[in-house]
C-alpha cells in the first residue's frame, strides 16, 4: 500500500485498522488566532487497487459491498483539491488598482504568468524557490490557466527575460502607476547589497546600513498618500540621499505630474535641495534637522511667539505656530560635488531669503515631550553608573568614546584611574526646553492638516521598506538581468501587500488584522473539482469576514482562465 502523501492543498492519509484501509482528508483552518487541524473520513480504500469507495452506512459487509459495486467508484488521484480564496481575494485586490491592466499594456502576453508569480510570492513569504511549490498547493494554475511549470529553471530564465526589457517595459510601467497616483510622493532609499555590479552602480560603502563587506546599491522607493508603492531606482551604493531628490522630482515631472508633491524624511532635509524645489515650483514636506542655527532659532523663540495656536491631528492635539523661513547660498561652502551650498535663514540673518522663502510650522507635541524628557533621563542615569565602572590610565578618554555627543552634559574629570563626574547644572533645562518639539518646512501653498497628512505618508514609507528588507535582504543572483526581473516581481508583491494594509487601516477594524492572517484566513476556502465538477466547500463567518473587509464579493463559484484584468473598465 502507498504511503500518506500531500494531495493539491489538503493532506490526504491512508490509515490501517486490522487489515482494513481508511482514507481521511486533513484540513487546517485559523480559529482565533489558532490553526485548527480538522479529520475528514473519505471511505475505505480497495488494498488491491487502490481504489477509493464511498463512504457508507455501517451496515453488513454484505450490503456495503453491494451499495459500492452500485455506485460510481472515485479513485483519489482524480479528486482535485486546492486553497482557492487566497488567489480570489488577491486577484478582485488586482484589479482593482489596476495592476495586471498596467501590466499587461506594458509587457503584452508574459503579464499573466508575472500577476500569478507575484501573488503566489505573497503567500510564500517572497521565496522563489517556493512559487511552483505553491501553485500546486493552491488554485492559482488553473485561476489563471498558467501553463507549463515555474520551476526554479523556468523562473530564471523569465526573470532575465523582464530584467533584459527594463529599460523600456518596466518605465512605461512606473509611469502609468505614477500618473494613477493622488499626486503626492513619499520618498526613501536604502542600500542593499549585490553580488552583481549594476553597471557600475555597485560600490563599497563605508558604514553601510547593513554593515556587510560587500558592494552596495542604493534603492530609491516612491510610494503614494496610502503607503502603496509607485516605482523604484538603483543609484550608486556611494549616492548621497539628498541627491536623488532631483533625479526623482525629474522622473516624475518627465511622466507627467507637474502637480506633485514630494515628502521626505529629515535625511534629504538640506539648503540645497529647498531651494530646488523652490526653484522648479515643486511642492514639498520635509521635517527640518536641528543642525541648523536657523531651525534652533525658531526653537527658542516658538514659546515667546503670541501666534502659538492649538491644532488636532488624528485625535492628538498639538500646539503650533507658523512662520516663514528663507534660503541663501553659504558663501564659502560648497556641497561634496562642488556645487554652492545653501543654508536656511530667518529675518535675524542679513540675506533673509535671498533664494526664496518658505513655510516653517513649530509644533509640539506633549507626549513626544514626556516620550523624550524620560529619555533624556534614562541616558543620563546609565552614562553615570557606566562612569563608576571605568577604572583605566585614561578614564576620561574611555568615558567620552562611550558616552559620544552625550559627554556635553556632563562635568568630567580623572581621579587616578577612576573618575569624577557630575551632570552639569543647566543640561536638563536645556533638554526640556527643546523637549517635544519639532519643525515642518513645506512650500507656502501647504496648510498644516495637509503637512501632517503628507507626513503620516511618509512613515508608511518606512514601514514598506521594512518589508521588502524582510522578503529580500540582498541580490543573491550574479546576473545582473535576472537581478532586476526578481526585483520586479517583487515590487507587484510589494504593490498588493501595501494596499492591503492600506484597506486594513482604513477599515478601522475592532480587532486586529495583518496582510498574513487575511491571506491565511483566506486560503482556508478552498475548491474541489471532480469528474468536471467544481464546488467550494462551505465559507464559514470568519472567512467571510475577511472578503467583506477588502470589499470583495463572496465567491460563489470556482473560476478557471481568468483574465488579469477586465478589458470592458475604465482604466
């Protein structure tokens, strides 16, 4: 007799009672948070021929052998059995933003097999070499009627295939996700390491984000007001962040929206890149970095200004005071490509926007403040109990390495080998006097609802690099085609990942819900077909609940050869 083996989605076993064969289905669902393994009994299984008999009512042997000599015999390996609602509920999510359309108008027929591969990396966590693994476990082959396997050869050879068209088809793709955006775009980059030299852009990076040994690439991502992805760029791994803003406002003026708004982190907040935007009419957020003597200017004068008013965002209530600031070359600086230097003024400064002005909004924030007074007091405590433990010829030297920019609050001097240190009078004052507060430069047209709206978009950013760093820490692949058709594929699941998360948010669900529970939750409904026959097994409440929050119809029927998009909407 044949040993249990693993059927398309369900695990069939064979069990011996005597010598008797039963056949049962093993199935698991999520409950609560649980998987739960449930026993489904088939029949008896012929020990001759394998056959698989009905399951019927425990009477005489003599009468079972008759009602299934009566009835049609099914043999196992006919009865087809796949998690079904996983590959529904992606595909309606697909369309709905577009996805396979845009694909499909960019790279023609391939585009089916890319929306399934995509979908199917999303439900093995982004692991390649798991795809055609899932296929089988899945109805995902038959939605789409793909063809053929997706082994790790076919994979290979298809990736290269969309890395050797990027130049063209993946542009024109980034463009029509571009020009389906609100207008606004959230703007980060990382570096990633690579086995292969990205035509050159590969470099060795000192302090890299990774601290890895090994050539570095840098990724620009582009995500829109919901935290969804719209395109992405390799820059050179030794590329400073502050530069690829205007390679990125370029691109996206070169698609078409003029009208774009650009959302940075305090990372690309510099002179020189203010003033172009001002310069080329881009609207833009940036949180300011307190290096600058202007941004400490506005500081200190923040409690002394009778303008301070009381806003509300998300429920918090903060206390705001907006002021115009300004932009003049820093004679003498230039930037580490040569080019001039700017620096940020205000109306105590001689050449007071001399380049052009802009919005500042000071904000502050009670809880950030309490957040970071305690802070401030939890460092202070470790630095000091750190200094009685240092006994060393030179124990100033040893304290300041450990204690870095953090050594200014403190009075230090050596007693032999030990130390003497006390924290100085006015350090605590100074931190809360700067505790809770923030700053928001944004051109002038931006009130503040909209600056901090634009800015929770930006978070999200952050929140979506942390995934594609998960799925893929690294290029593996020394091909350098292959590398970037991976990558693609990646970013379509990157596209629906963050859409869903983005629809989770949005529906303010009572109890909590990830982008991998829904999906589970979800593969949990799952389609059989026999002798031509298909049918879903019943959809329980929590099932349902999981397409009623994504918005998609309750599948009623098993679906085959589905196009990725539907030709008759409007795109």
């Amino acid at each position: 007799m044949s040993r249990p083996r693993e059927g398309d989605g369900i695990k069939r076993t064979i069990r011996r009672r005597g010598d008797k064969l039963y056949a049962y289905e093993i199935t698991s669902k999520m409950e609560n948070g649980k998987k739960v393994t449930v026993s489904n009994y088939l029949g008896r299984v012929d020990p001759e021929t394998n056959e698989l008999m009905e399951k019927i009512p425990e009477k005489s042997a003599e009468h079972r052998k008759k009602i299934a000599e009566q009835r049609d015999i099914r043999i196992l390996e006919d009865i087809v059995i796949g998690d079904y609602g996983g590959v529904y509920l992606l595909d309606n999510i697909q369309k709905r933003i577009h996805l396979g359309e845009d694909l499909n108008a960019c790279f023609g027929g391939v585009s089916k097999n890319m929306i399934a591969i995509a979908i199917s990396l999303i439900q093995c966590n982004g692991v390649f070499d798991s795809v055609e693994g899932m296929m089988h476990r899945t109805w995902t082959r038959r939605y789409y009627d793909i063809v053929g396997t997706l082994d790790s050869g076919t994979l290979s050879r298809m990736t290269k295939e969309i890395g050797t068209k990027a130049e063209c088809n993946i542009e024109a793709f980034f463009e029509r996700r571009v020009r389906r955006g609100s207008g606004l775009v959230a703007w980060d980059t990382t570096t990633v390491g690579c086995h292969t030299d990205m035509d050159g852009m590969a470099e060795y990076v000192i302090d890299n984000k990774d601290n890895e040994p090994m050539k570095q690439v840098k990724i620009g991502l582009a995500t829109d007001m919901r935290g969804v992805p719209l395109m992405y760029r390799h820059y050179a791994g030794n590329v400073s962040d502050m530069d690829t803003v205007r390679f990125l406002a370029n691109d996206i003026e070169s698609y078409g929206r003029k009208d774009a708004m650009f959302v940075m982190d305090r990372g690309f907040c510099s002179g020189w890149n203010v003033r172009f935007m001002l310069s080329n009419g881009h609207r833009f957020v940036i949180p300011a970095t307190t290096s600058s003597k202007a941004v400490k200017r506005l500081l200190t004068q923040f409690n002394k200004s009778k303008d301070v008013v009381d806003m509300e965002h998300e429920g918090h209530m903060y206390r705001v005071w907006k002021t115009e600031i300004g932009i003049c070359e820093a004679k003498g600086r230039t930037k580490a490509d040569g080019e001039q230097a700017y620096m940020f003024t205000t109306d105590e400064d001689d050449n007071h926007g001399s380049e052009g002005r802009f919005t500042a909004y000071v904000c502050y924030d009670s809880k950030k403040f309490s957040d970071e007074v305690q802070s401030h007091k939890r460092m202070i405590n470790d630095l000091l109990n750190i200094a009685k433990g240092i006994d060393a010829k030179d124990p100033v030297s040893v304290f300041r390495s450990k204690a870095g920019k953090a050594a200014k609050h403190f009075d230090i001097e050596a007693d032999g080998r030990r130390l003497k240190v006390s924290v100085k009078q006015n350090s605590e004052s100074f931190e809360t006097n700067r505790a809770g507060l923030f700053v928001m430069l944004s051109s002038k047209d931006l009130d503040w609802h909209t600056v901090m709206r634009a800015y929770d978009a930006r978070r999200l950013t952050e929140q979506v690099f942390d995934r594609k760093k998960g799925e893929s820490k690294r290029f593996h692949t020394s091909d350098k085609a292959t590398m970037k058709g991976r990558e693609f594929l990646l970013f379509l699941d990157l596209v629906i990942r963050c859409e869903m998360s983005a629809e989770i948010r949005e529906a303010k669900l009572e109890r909590p819900m990830t982008v991998e529970s829904a999906i589970s939750m979800a593969d949990c409904v799952q389609a059989r077909e026999y002798n031509s026959v298909r049918m879903i097994r019943e959809i329980d409440r929590k099932e349902r609940e999981i397409f009623r929050t994504f918005k998609v119809p309750i599948p009623k029927e098993v679906l085959t050869g589905q196009l990725i998009f539907d030709p008759s909407a409007d795109g």
